[in-house]
C-alpha cells in the first residue's frame, strides 16, 4: 500500500486547483492542519489522511473516517497474518517495536500515516488472494484494505501526472504553489505576498 505523504498531498491539491482552505472545508479539517501536513511538520493519522484524499480523489467515500480507524488494525492484522509475519517478524523488518503493533492491532492507538507506510512497506496483502476456509471477518477486513488501498494509490497516480509545458514554465508565475492565490497583478515575485511561501 502506498500512503500518501504530503508531498503527494501538495502536489495532488494543485493538480486539483484546490487552495489549502478549499481542501479544508471539503474534507472537515482546519486549513493550518493542511499546510502543516504539507511541509512534513504533522504526521496525519490515517483517518484524517484518508478523508483529505478522497476529497482530492473526488470520489463518494464508502468509508467515514470513523470506519478507517476502526478497520485498518484488522486490516493490518490480516495483511500480517497472510504475509506469514509474527508481530515481532513484522516489527523488526518495518523498524518499529512489537508492542506498538500489538497497540495498532489491539486498536489501542490511531496510528500515524508514517508508521503505517513503514509496515505496509513490508507487506504486499493485495498480492496475496485469501484462503478458501478463510473467516468472513478476514475477507471483509480485506476488502476494506482494498478500499483504501484504491483512495491512495488514485491519489499517487494523479499527482505523478506528467505536467504539460505550459504547466512546467509560464514565465510568469499565475498562481502560488501553496495557498494558490492569484499572482498575475505582481511582476516576478519572489514569494507570494498573501502567504509568503519561495516561489
């Protein structure tokens, strides 16, 4: 699974000509929390991270985000278990410590973004098909797995988007990369005079 970082996120949002207030609103979160997801400052939880990409994946979520941070333990689990990896197995190949996985699992804690991209790195779930005497909770715990999986891997492919030339170098700089304020009236700024952001 690849989990979105915020540079994805960025990058996506511009693709998408929303401002960071714009994604805020869409996706119920502040727009200070965007702009801190964006600079790597804030490591999202996979809850927030998920209902920020389906907003910029424009899709009808089938998830809330309290249905994300309930399944994605199990989902986390299941993938371990058809991997074959013991927690422990599983906590030394991602660099993390058993008991914060046993936590994750147990749905003790909301894990963050990254430690999750740091397990599902060792894990290929999607690869695996599910045994035919599997239990029903494992196949559905997988299908949510494969709903999250779909939201960040929509939101990778868009932001990997070849720009176009006109994209790449306009000569002037029309809008700022980060709060997307128009800047057409400034000759050659050097900054964006509403957020201040290097241009």
């Amino acid at each position: 699974m690849q989990i979105p970082t915020g540079e994805d996120i960025r990058a996506a949002r511009n693709n998408n000509e929303l401002t960071q207030s714009e994604l805020a609103e869409k996706a119920g979160v502040s727009q200070p929390l965007i702009a801190r997801i964006e600079s790597g400052d804030v490591d999202p939880t996979i809850d927030t991270l998920y209902s920020i990409v389906s907003v910029l994946n424009d899709s009808a979520s089938e998830m809330g985000q309290e249905e994300v941070k309930i399944s994605m333990p199990s989902a986390l689990k299941d993938a371990r278990r058809r991997k074959g990896y013991t927690q422990r197995e599983l906590a030394d190949a991602a660099g993390v410590s058993q008991p914060l996985i046993s936590r994750i699992e147990g749905q003790d804690i909301n894990p963050k973004s990254s430690t999750l991209r740091s397990l599902f790195s060792q894990l290929d779930p999607v690869a695996a098909s599910p045994d035919t005497g599997s239990p029903m909770s494992e196949t559905t715990e997988s299908s949510f797995l494969e709903k999250i999986e779909a939201e960040f891997d929509s939101i990778r492919l868009s932001s990997d988007r070849p720009q176009s030339a006109s994209e790449e170098y306009s000569g002037e700089k029309e809008h700022c990369p980060e709060c997307y304020s128009e800047l057409s009236s400034y000759p050659n700024p050097s900054y964006c005079p509403h957020c201040g952001a290097g241009l």
